[in-house]
C-alpha cells in the first residue's frame, strides 16, 4: 500500500521544468536537537525545505475514493541550509586548520547531508560563518565564531522586524482583564528575546547561549523561551488561616464603619438638658397597641 500525504506548499517546491530530478524528502540531522528530522531537497537540489507536521487526534483525509489514516498536515516552507551545515564547520573547526568544504559536510550516518552543497548560495555563502582561504583554483574553509555571531544577529534583527511588521504579540505580560498586552507596551528587549528564541530553534544550546551574549541583554530563567502567563483569580484556601496577629480590626465591616461626626452647638445644648419624661420623635410614629376587650 502506497503512502500518502497531505502537503502545503508554494508552486515552487514542486516545479520540475529547469531540472530532470523531482522533489524529494531526506534525512537529515537536526542542528539544534542532534536528532533525526524529516526535510525536503527541491528539484534539482537547489532549495533545501524545512517540513513541519499539524497533527489532530483522531483527524484523517479523504483522497479520490480512499481514507487515508495519516491525518497529519505537512508544511513545507524554505529553510537556509547553512544552519545544517553549521554544525559540522564547528565541530570541524575544533581542529583549527582549513579544509575543503566537502571534507567537513559529511555523515555517515546521514549521507544525505552531502546534498546540502549543491543547494543555491550554500557555497557563495560559506563566508558568514567560516573563514575561507584559496590555493590555486581550490577553497578551504575553517568555522568562525566571531562571522557566526555577527550572521545569528543580523538573522535575529530581520526577525524582529517581521515580528513588527505582522504585529506579533511577543511580551512575556498579559493584561488581566483581556489578557492580551497592548503592542505599544512592547519593549525592544521583548522583540529580541522573542526572536532569540525563534532563531535558537535551528542552533545548538551552546551558540544559542554565545548568541545571547552576543545580544548584550541580561538572560534571566525564562529568556530563551517567549512565555504568556495567565492571571487568574486567587483561589482561597479550604482550611482556616491560623494568625498569631489580632487581624479582625482590618475586617471588611470595619472597614465600613464611619467615625463619629463633630456635633453643633444646639446639639450640644440639647444633650445637656433635662430630658426626664419626654419622649423621643420615633415614639410619635409607632404603631399603637389596641387595648384587649374584655
């Protein structure tokens, strides 16, 4: 039974008219997690895609006259290949010494990886992160952490201004009351940490660390993760509070309580006088109890 897969793409992924080869899905290791993840090389190797899956519980496709079980969405979008290349030029670059590119980017584990060269621009775009150095009609290359750095933010800076673009929400507060944080309350080290964290998806932990550095901002306990905290009402305890404190006096019926107002000179004079055998006003507007017949 052959596989079949629900795919969202541009026109571009599966344009074969410039190449004799078609699309095709590889293996390859992935740059921040060391693990193995799916990608996909255009026609002709001239694209490397990034293949993300939208998966549902219990969701499958109708496709012609068959149900297909494999529920998920896969989305391909454009990725640059020098984040897969990079960690095989850092890993090489520990020995110090200049090498031919196609020495560096090899796997035996994943073969495939060796494909990345023929991608448009991998080669022309070496120079962002590794020194290079020509003998006759060959090039060498050796990592550079300083050109790796200066390349991370210029792709942390054009992250945030798509962010600002699109108006993605990016702070780590909410409001309370809609729990949406208005934009204008949004700070440039909002935008940084947010688009940090993007980049730090495609980098190991370790340049995603150096990167931080290299930002210049202070990394506190939820840097490198861009968080939205819900503030919810408090929930009171099931059980007594015991206090050694008297904190009855800041009770709510307390709190209520008006002081005594200051009284006038004729109140003053009528609590001074004589008040034996009269009758107070609300006595005149009681209701009278009727004497029982007898």
């Amino acid at each position: 039974m052959s596989l079949i897969c629900v795919l969202m793409c541009t026109d571009s992924v599966v344009d074969t008219h410039e190449t004799d080869s078609e699309p095709a899905f590889v293996r390859l290791r992935n740059p921040s997690t060391d693990a193995t993840c799916l990608y996909m090389l255009g026609a002709g190797d001239v694209q490397l895609y990034e293949v993300k899956a939208f998966e549902e519980d219990f969701h499958s496709w109708f496709v012609g006259q068959t149900v297909q079980r494999d529920g998920r969405l896969l989305f391909i979008t454009p990725m640059d290949p020098l984040y897969l290349m990079l960690p095989y030029l850092n890993k090489a670059g520990k020995e110090g010494k200049f090498q031919p590119v196609d020495q560096i980017v090899m796997d035996e584990e994943f073969p495939a990886c060796s494909r990345l060269l023929s991608c448009t621009h991998s080669l022309a775009s070496l120079h962002h992160i590794a020194e290079e150095k020509e003998v006759g009609s060959l090039k060498f290359h050796r990592y550079s952490q300083e050109k790796t750095m200066s390349w991370l933010k210029k792709k942390v800076e054009r992250t945030v201004v798509a962010l600002r673009k699109k108006n993605i929400s990016v702070g780590e507060g909410v409001k309370s009351t809609t729990y949406v944080r208005v934009k204008s309350e949004y700070q440039e080290e909002d935008y940084l940490r947010y688009a940090h964290g993007l980049i730090s998806e495609y980098i190991s932990e370790d340049l995603s660390k150096a990167l931080l550095k290299h930002l210049q901002y202070v990394q506190t306990s939820n840097t490198l993760t861009a968080c939205f905290f819900f503030i919810g009402k408090r929930k009171l305890s099931d059980k007594p509070v015991e206090a050694g404190d008297d904190y009855t006096k800041f009770n709510s019926v307390d709190f209520s309580r008006k002081p005594p107002k200051k009284m006038t000179a004729a109140q003053k004079t009528l609590a001074k006088a004589d008040k034996t055998g009269m009758k107070t006003m609300s006595s005149f507007f009681s209701p009278k109890v009727k004497a029982e017949k007898k």
